[in-house]
C-alpha cells in the first residue's frame, strides 16, 4: 500500500502547513532555504533536485501558501530497511519557531510507519544545540529511546568538517 503524499494540519488560517512529498519543482526552493540557513552543509542545486526525483517517498517539504517553507531529506537505508536517516531538516527564517521541523518530522515517520520503518538515525555535529533538541523532543513525544554515538571524526573529512555523532531514535 503506499502512503498518501499529503498530509494536512487542521486549520483554517491562511497560513495552514501541508506537508507533502517533494517534487522536482521544489529542488530549487529547498536549495535556497538550505543556502539561506547558513547553517546547513550547503549541497549543490543538483543534489536537492536529485532528492526531490529519487527520495521523495522518504523526504517531507512544508508548504504554506503554495510555497514550500521547510524539508526534511531521508532515505530508508538499504542494509537497514527499518531505518530512517534523516540527511537534513531545515524551515525558512520567516517560519522558524512554530514546530514545523518537529512536525515534518513526525509526519514523515507517520506516513512510513506501514512499511515498516520503526527508528530514525542523524548525524549532528557536537555543538549544534537547536538540532540535538529536536530530536530529543522527537524521541520524548513519540516516547521511544534516543542514543548518541560518535560516527565520523574531523580526520574523516577531508575538509575541515567538524565530528557527527550518530543519533538513533526509536
């Protein structure tokens, strides 16, 4: 059975969150809402558009208005067909603080759980508060346990790129 694509909040404000598969069209917008976190690894415009074509059934966008205001990007691992891994969550500036990560989150989970997705990995790197807090809260809510190991130091990168731990939630 595959999922349905959207999924709406109930609301009537003009500002109602739907949260939806991605589709190529978005590619663009995700890109720039990722460029304008300035806090994102930025991945090229090709990267997001690629996403949104081969990882829409495991990604989320929030849209509001008709345009898209957040995403998550996730891929169902393949060594691990009930894992989720959360590559990015980003909301746009003017949207930031209502709970939209949180509940693009949720949603997505939601809509896997019939295909039996039953965890949730990321990687965060040490001193990113805003995001260890969201998953933390993700854990709390859905009331499933939340680990931390480390997974790729400094040397791994080749960059400069500060260490991820590896969060497993669920």
């Amino acid at each position: 059975m595959t999922p349905d694509k959207t999924s709406a909040i109930p609301t009537t404000a003009p500002d109602a969150v739907l949260f939806r598969c991605p589709e190529i069209s978005d590619g663009v917008r995700l890109w720039e809402i990722a460029r304008n976190s300035e806090v994102l690894d930025l991945n090229s415009s090709y990267a997001y558009l690629l996403w949104c074509r081969d990882f829409a059934r495991s990604s989320v966008v929030a849209d509001v208005d008709g345009r898209a205001v957040g995403f998550v990007t996730g891929f169902v691992r393949a060594e691990s067909p009930d894992t989720l891994f959360v590559w990015q969550v980003a909301v746009d500036s003017s949207q930031r603080g209502k709970g939209i990560a949180g509940r693009m989150l949720d949603d997505l989970l939601d809509r896997l759980a019939p295909e039996g997705v039953t965890q949730l990995e990321t990687t965060i790197s040490p001193d990113n508060e805003a995001s260890i807090a969201l998953f933390t809260a993700l854990a709390r809510r859905r009331g499933v346990s939340i680990s931390k190991q480390g997974l790729f130091s400094p040397n791994d990168f080749p960059d400069g790129h500060e260490a991820e731990d590896l969060y497993t939630i669920g």
